[in-house]
C-alpha cells in the first residue's frame, strides 16, 4: 500500500511540475520580450533599442553646448530634470516603446495592412540603419528588431492618413482644404 501511495505521489508531483513548467515565463537569456505594454510584447531588442536613443538624447543634453562628447562616468553621475540619468534614460526607453505599443495596437484596431512596398521600404531602412551603428549588434538589437521599429514607422503614418487623410475619419475633403487655403490667404494678402 505504501507503494502505490508513492508511486501516485511521484506521479501527481511530476504532472504538477511539467504543468507548471509551461506556465513560467522566459526570462533573461533566451527572453524574447522585455515588457509587456498594453497588451503588446515589445521584443527585447527593440527596447535596448529605444534605451541606446534614451542614452543618446542624456549624452547630448548633457554635453549642452561643450564640443566634446561626455564621458560614460559624467553620463552615470549626471542628474537630468532633477532625476538620475540612469533612470531617465529608462523612462525615455520607456516612453518610446509605450509609444511604439501604441502605434502596433492603433495600427491592428483600424485593420491596418502595409503594402509590399512599405514592407520592402522597412526593410531596406531597418537594414540602413541597422549597418550604420555599430552599437546595436553589439548591445544585443537584432535586425528583426529594427525591422519592427521601421515597420511601425509606416504603421504610424497608415494611422495618420486612416484619421487625416483627405475624406479620413476625422479629416476634411479638399475643397474644404482649399477653402481654407483661400479664405487664410486671402487675409494675410489683405
């Protein structure tokens, strides 16, 4: 009797652990998302991305007016808006892919499609971009990231048109345009 109460025990504890093994989420090596922002996974490298921008944009407020570039220690030290700039260029990182969350989750409420020409275009950007800085390779941004990050560039532009475009949602038709053209300039000729 024992036995067979070890061998159910045995049994119950391995079903539980391959149960819940499936249920544990990746993280560190191997995570393919760095956050989830509005029900949007944004990959790992695209944050690393936006938070190489966030480093970039703290490098050049902090190098003001100063025609040589900070040194990392004077960039670690240094506070921006009264905030440390480590934690700033987080919240930047942070800000520009809640940003980019939102682009992606616009761009599937309106039933956004790119053509295969703004695919190609994202592409041959991403690969652009992608050979021009050394420090993405490096820091861990792949292509398929900057591919994500030039793809939502088209998205946000699809959005503006979908709401703006002539005739768009929230958007005027021409002639209302060129009613507008002629009645502003009208008064500034006057």
């Amino acid at each position: 009797m024992k036995t067979i109460k070890k061998i159910t025990a045995v049994t119950a504890a391995l079903t539980l652990a391959s149960s819940l093994a499936s249920c544990t989420p990746s993280i560190g090596g191997g995570s393919q998302t760095a956050v989830t922002i509005g029900g949007h996974d944004i990959p790992s490298g695209v944050f690393i991305y936006y938070t190489l921008q966030g480093y970039s944009e703290a490098s050049a407020i902090i190098q003001g007016e100063n025609t040589t570039a900070p040194e990392k220690d004077e960039i670690r030290n240094a506070n921006i808006d009264n905030i440390d700039s480590t934690s700033w260029i987080q919240n930047k990182a942070t800000e520009y892919c809640t940003d980019f969350a939102g682009i992606v989750n616009e761009f599937e409420a309106i039933g956004g499609k790119l053509t295969a020409e703004q695919l190609d275009e994202a592409e041959e950007m991403a690969q652009y971009y992608y050979s021009m800085d050394p420090r993405l390779p490096e820091n861990g941004v792949s292509l398929d990231s900057m591919l994500e990050i030039a793809k939502s560039t088209y998205m946000e532009q699809e959005i503006f048109k979908h709401y703006y475009d002539f005739d768009g949602e929230k958007g005027c038709s021409e002639e209302e345009l060129k009613d507008y053209f002629d009645e502003n300039f009208a008064r500034i000729k006057y």
